[in-house]
C-alpha cells in the first residue's frame, strides 16, 4: 500500500516524503481503524497532500470526501494525485463553516493556531457526531520540546505554511467537547514527537467519558 500511495505523486521529494510518513506514523491506519463501517461523508481539515484520503480508499473507506488546507500548492498535489471517485480537495481555512452531517478529521493543524482560534475550530467540529484529531499537546515533556524544535525547522524551510506555534493543551481539547465519548491515546509511532489521537463520538445519554 505504501509504494502504491506515494506512486501517485509527481515529484521525487513527495514520493519519499509520503513513503517515510505511512513507514513511520501510526495515526493513517488509526484514523481507518476508527472509520471502519461508515457511511457518513468525511471532511478532512488540514488534508495537506492527500495522503490520509489516499489511504483510507486502499482501506475500503467508500464514502466521499473532501479534503481542505490552507496550502494552495499541497492541494494541487492532492488534486494532480487522486484518481478516485468522491474525492475532493480544495483550499480553505480551518476556521471556516464546516459542511454539515460529516464526520470530521483534523490531523497536526490546531497547533498552527492562537487559543482563540482553536476554540472556533473545535466548536465547528463539535457540531459533528465524530470528530477524530490527532495533535501534539503542551505538556513540559521531553516529547513536548522535541516537537516544538520540529515545528520550527518545517515552518522556518516552508515546507509547512503555518501562521504561529502554540500547542494545545490535552484538557483544551477534551473541553471542548462535552456530551461526547473521548478516547485518547498515544500516537506518536516511532517519532519522538508528543501526538496524541483524540476520537469524539457524540453519546446518545448526552455524558461524557472522558
């Protein structure tokens, strides 16, 4: 699957690049895991290049999807690469209306964004049933400074256009969404990075298990 996925891309540096993130990052077959069975459409916040897209089809995730960054030139990667029917990638800010009655995965985007702004996001995807995010959280461990020495290297080289650093904290998160189950788990792979999968089912007793 993963030479199959990274074929798709025009360039040398995005075939190796998207080689080494399916090798290395746990959070793709995470996502699909948690996906499995749905039939609710997807709107991918931060989709980047398409890779999760991608790799959810070669998963026999079949329902449509759409795919939104901020980055202009990974769109149309994404949009160069895909092949596959109910697939749309398009530009547009995290802070916008999502569309509605879709499940809602946010993977390494609310980072880029001040607490203000988060909170904006997170309320948008909280109008969902499911929302499945994965970041890294300020927590003052080693896990949390090698991460943010990461950040600063993709963001200052361009290869991420990011506005400013400003990691969440776990409870931001989970605050966010009350009456929802919460599952939270390490995902961080064989990184050192400090990624943590946060998975939001709305609960039918209006609860939450967090």
């Amino acid at each position: 699957m993963t030479t199959d996925i990274a074929a798709r891309y025009e360039s040398r540096f995005l075939r190796h690049y998207v080689q080494s993130k399916l090798r290395t990052d746990p959070v793709y077959a995470a996502v699909a895991e948690r996906l499995c069975g749905t039939t609710r459409p997807i709107v991918d916040i931060g989709c980047g290049a398409g890779v999760l897209e991608f790799f959810l089809r070669q998963s026999g995730i079949d329902v449509p999807i759409v795919g939104i960054d901020f980055d202009e030139r990974k769109i149309e990667a994404a949009q160069k690469a895909s092949r596959d029917r109910d697939l749309t990638f398009r530009a547009g800010d995290a802070r916008d209306e999502l569309p509605r009655d879709h499940t809602v995965i946010m993977l390494d985007v609310l980072h880029y964004f001040a607490i203000e702004d988060r909170a904006r996001i997170l309320a948008n995807a909280a109008k969902s049933d499911l929302v499945i995010l994965r970041d890294a959280v300020r927590d003052g461990t080693w896990r949390d400074r090698m991460t943010r020495i990461a950040e600063l290297f993709t963001t200052r080289t361009r290869w991420l256009k990011a506005e400013r650093l400003d990691f969440p904290t776990r409870d931001e998160i989970v605050g966010a969404f009350r009456g929802f189950e919460a599952e939270v788990v390490p995902m961080w792979g064989r990184t050192p990075f400090n990624n943590y999968l946060f998975v939001f089912r709305r609960s039918a007793s209006g609860t939450t298990n967090s």
